[in-house]
C-alpha cells in the first residue's frame, strides 16, 4: 500500500505559457516590484487596495510637469492647448476602455467614492423622495452605504439591502423581491473587495429597468480585472478609480448614460463648470464639464490615458487567463491549510481571497507576512457588513493582479505556515 | 524574522492562548468599551473601584494576540493598585511598548515582555487599548472609547 502511494507522483500543477503574456517581462515594467522589504523581495498582493504602477504611468506625471503643464480650457497658448488635448484625449481612451457611447458621459473625479457621492447629491437629491426606496447589497464597500445613507436620513427615504448566502453571493430572488413603486434607485458593487464576488450585474439591471428604476455599479474592482462595456450592461452609472487600474492617486471616472447627466443639477460650483455668469444668472457648460468644477487633477487624467494604454496593450484576454489560474493555485494552496477558512466563496471571482485562521487574528498574521516581505491587508476592507454577516472580526485579504506570480503564492503560503509554527 | 520572536514572546502567545481574568464582573463599579477600528480589535473592561483603589478587573473581548495579551497582563497587574498607582503604570507601559522613554523598569517584568512592540509602530495601538480603556473606565465609566 505505501509504495502505491510513494509511486504516485505529486507535481505542483505547472503553468501553461500564455502566448503574448510573459508575467516575468511584464514585473520589470513595475519599478516598485523590484523592491525589497524587511530584507525580502517584495510580494504585493493588496492591489484591491490600490495596484501598483507601471513607468510608462510613473513618466508620464513626470514628463506632463516636465513639457506639458498649463492650465486646460482657458489658455490660447501652445501649452494649454497641449495640456488640454491630453487631458481630453484620456476622456476618449476611458469612454473606449468602457464602451461608452459619448465622451460626454465621461466625468471625471476624485475616484470611486467622490463619484458616488456625486450620484448621491445630484441625481438622489432630485429624484428620490421622503418614503422612496434604494436598493444596496449586503457587500457594500462603505464608500457605496454612507452616500446614500446620509441622502436617506436627510430626505426620509429608507436603504433596502440584498442579503448574501453563506458564499458569498447576492441571494437573486430576495433582490427581485425588493424591487417595487417605491424603488428609486439601485446602487451595487460590481465586484466585492473583500469577498472577490462578481455579481450578475446583467441580470441585476434588467430586473431594476423592468420597475424603471436606474442602477449605478460600483466597478472599481472590477476594471483592473475584465473588459466593462456599459452599453451591453445597460448601466445607468458607473464608478472606478484610477488608482486601482495602474493609474495615479486622486483620479477617478463617473459615467452615467447622458440623457441622466442632461438633468442632474451641477454637483460644485465653480470655474469650468459655467458658460456665463452674471450676478443674476449662470448658465452652466455642457455636459461633461458641467460636473468638473475647478482645476482638475490634469496630471493625474494624462497618467491615467498611459495606465489605459498600458492595460489595452497585454489585454484583457492575457490578464483574465492569467489571473484565473492564479485564483484557481491559490485558493487550492490555501485550502490546504487546515486551520484556514475561506471567506467568500462565490461561483465567480476576481482574484481575491479573504480567510481567517482559527487560532491567529488577521493582524497578527498581517504583521508575520509583512516581516517576510509579504504586503496583504487585514481587517474589514471597509466593508464592515460583510464581516458581521460571516461573524469575524476581520479578515486577511491577499489581492491579486496581473504581475502577481505562483511562485508568489507560494511564499504567501510559507509565511502562513511560519506564522502557524510561531503561534504553536 | 528574529524580531517577529522578540514580538510574539512565549509568555504574550500563552496570555493570548489562555487570559487571565477573561471573565465580566458582576458587581462591576466601573466599565468601558475600548475599539480599535483599524483591526476590529474590541474590549470590555470591568472595575470594581473602592476607596480609590482597584479591588477587582476583568475584561472581554476579541482581538489580536498583543490586544489579548496586552488585557490579561494589565487585568492581572493592576488588581489591588490604587487608581494614582495604575496611572503612573500606564505611563510606564507607553515608555516600554514606544522606547521612548528610559524609565526605571526594575520590577516591571511582566510589563516589559511588550518590549518588542516598538519595532512595530502600527502595533503600538495594540497593546496600548487595554490600557486606554483602562483610563477612561476610571475616568468616565461607560462610554466606548476608539484609539483612532
Ligand atoms: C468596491 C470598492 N468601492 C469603492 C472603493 C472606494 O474607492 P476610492 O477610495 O478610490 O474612492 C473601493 C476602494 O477601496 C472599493 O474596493
């Protein structure tokens, strides 16, 4: 019997090669891959957080202050004419990155959270009344409950939320059964941060148009991992941040569908926003300027053109495959690990695993990996809901993107084991 | 990875495993409600305070290993300490776990197995929520204190 079992092999499953996708080629692209922390190459796998930058995203802020700075749409100069066309060219490269229709369904932000808001204090402080109905889920990241529950409390409407399943997973049919008169709003993640699930966001805006109700998708987990098309969705808005796309800091993207944008009220005031001001009458720009009041983040848009360009070249088609296999080896090597439990474990995941361990908090284990070089994030993701409704106090979330490798995973799962020996 | 040792020492992982004074107190005169946002880390502390002194101290809770520790060794140091005393201790303990102070530690062994949190500044909350929650309890009685 024991030299049945010795004669079996036990191979590590080896990575089939994508063609046109070489993940050692792509790392050297990231300077900041090629760090060492505590002593260790750097293993970044909180990208959920925020994902790392590429040099072409990294020169292109540098080379904008460089060459190309002025200030955009009020300058006859050469430099503010230049300034402007790259900063409305980064508007044409995020309306193709999510099939808008129009750059004028293109505005941008501060990121995801500024974006919500903007929904919030425009189209819900217009349309939503005191006895309405808006519709969440129970995976909200903060930045998609407090918006609107601070329109509730203002207005007197109520906040209906879409339980989950012990997966993880939207539960369908107590969605559809909120949907009523009332309904005036649906507004969910497109993929969660903290359990890595991708809701059915189709069928979810199909259920809300058939009650006439808009539906605003949070994507900002979403864009770093698969191809958006807006128009095929039929989505009302949607928000993402730079940031988490490769991009800079302090960017984002509001799109919603332009008919939407035509009658929402400006959300700041300010210059840009305006074609006229008198003391007793402003008319404001048209659309999407109406919504950038003030000097925006221009360096900060032009980088994000470069981080668009940058995912358009390896392509979606590489990134899906490769992170596929990556979410499949990791969550194997995980659960392989007795005292590990999964949370979240949705039919259909973006590269994000969160677990607890039964005899070592997250931050503990937070601290062990970190000493190893090993960057993951613990606690509740902003996303304190979900904690309560799996009944932890936290969790530990290793967070992937395209750079990330197996051999990468493997040291996550040896410094979980060095943490179990040091707690034993 | 040696500091990681110095850190989760044999006497904080054994605190961790099994708290001393892991229990609420009934005829508590004093509590508090110590929460540290950044980990989820969540106390409840009870006092028994008679004359200015601390008869009895417990707590509950969840939290991390340094948390936990960090509450089972307070608990056990301070019954019986006069509120001016736990005070002074207090002190003494931020001076271990920062490094910032060179206080007199002689007789403050037990305090001082937190030495190797210093190495770990975001850490430093940890240890010290106890102790926070411990100053408010005497000071305010019921309302839940946050360390952010
Ligand atoms: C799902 C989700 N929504 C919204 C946000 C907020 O994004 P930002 O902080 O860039 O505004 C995040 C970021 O943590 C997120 O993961």
């Amino acid at each position: 019997m024991e030299e049945l079992l010795d004669s079996v092999v036990l191979e590590k499953p080896v990575s089939t090669p994508i063609a046109g996708f070489d993940v050692e080629r792509i790392r050297e692209d990231f300077p900041i891959l090629q760090t060492r922390v505590h002593g260790n190459p750097l293993v970044y796998l909180d990208n959920a957080a925020t994902s790392q930058k590429p040099q072409a995203v990294i020169d292109a802020i540098s080379n904008y202050y460089s060459g190309e700075n002025a200030n955009i749409h009020r300058g006859v100069h050469y430099l503010s004419e230049l300034a402007t066309r790259k900063y409305e060219e980064t508007r044409e490269k995020v309306r193709d990155l999510i099939n808008a229709k129009s750059i004028r369904e293109i505005v941008f932000v501060r990121g995801t959270t500024e974006a919500i808001n903007l929904v919030s204090s425009t189209y819900g402080r217009e349309n939503i009344r005191a006895g309405d109905e808006i519709i969440i889920s129970n995976m909200e990241h903060h930045s998609n409950i407090v918006p609107w529950q601070l329109l509730c409390e203002s207005i007197g409407a109520k906040l209906k939320v879409i339980p989950i399943n012990d997966d993880g997973e939207i539960i369908f049919d107590e969605y559809l059964k909120l949907l009523n008169d009332k309904t005036k709003l649906v507004a969910v993640v497109h993929t969660s941060n903290s359990l890595g699930t991708i809701n059915p966001v189709q069928q979810i805006i199909s259920g809300a148009h058939a009650h006439d109700v808009p539906v605003l998708l949070d994507g900002a987990q979403a864009v770093p991992h698969q191809k958006i098309n807006v128009q095929d969705l039929d989505c009302d808005f949607f928000a993402f941040s730079s940031h988490k796309f490769f991009g800079p800091t302090g960017v984002g993207v509001l799109f919603a569908k332009e008919d939407l944008l035509e009658k929402m009220p400006p959300y700041e005031g300010g210059g840009e926003m305006i074609t006229s001001v008198t003391f007793e009458k402003t008319t404001y720009n048209e659309l999407p300027h109406k919504f950038e009041a003030g000097t925006p983040n221009i360096a900060g848009v032009v980088a994000l053109g470069k981080a668009i360009d940058y995912v358009s070249e390896i392509g979606y088609e590489n990134i899906h495959r490769h992170e596929v296999e990556l979410l499949k080896y990791a969550t194997e090597e995980l659960s392989s690990i007795k005292s590990l439990r999964l949370i979240g474990t949705a039919a259909k995941k973006a590269p994000v695993i969160s677990f607890t361990l039964d005899n070592i908090h997250p931050h503990d284990m937070g601290t062990i990996l970190d000493r190893q070089g090993i960057a993951v994030r613990t606690g509740h993701h902003c996303t304190q809901p979900v904690m309560e409704r799996f009944n932890v106090p936290a969790t530990t979330r290793a967070s992937f993107a395209f750079y990330n490798t197996k051999e990468e995973i493997d040291r996550l799962v040896e410094g979980i084991h060095h943490g179990l020996n040091l707690f034993n | 990875m040696e500091d990681l040792r110095e850190l989760y020492q044999e006497v904080i992982l054994d605190h961790n495993r099994n708290p001393k004074n892991f229990k609420k107190l009934e005829n508590a005169s004093h509590t508090s409600e110590g929460y540290n946002p950044l980990c989820g880390d969540r106390i409840n502390l009870y006092l028994q305070i008679e004359d200015d002194r601390i008869k009895d101290i417990s707590f509950v809770g969840s939290g991390c290993a340094i948390s936990k520790a960090s509450s089972s060794v307070m608990t056990g140091e301070l019954k019986g300490k006069s509120l001016a005393e736990a005070k002074e201790l207090f002190k003494k303990f931020q001076g271990i776990i920062t490094g910032k102070t060179e206080a007199d530690l002689t007789g403050l062994d037990k305090l001082s197995v937190f030495a190797g949190v210093r190495e770990f500044p975001v850490r430093v909350k940890c240890a010290a929520l106890a102790w926070h929650t411990m100053l408010e309890a005497i000071e305010n009685g019921t309302e839940a204190i946050s360390t952010e």
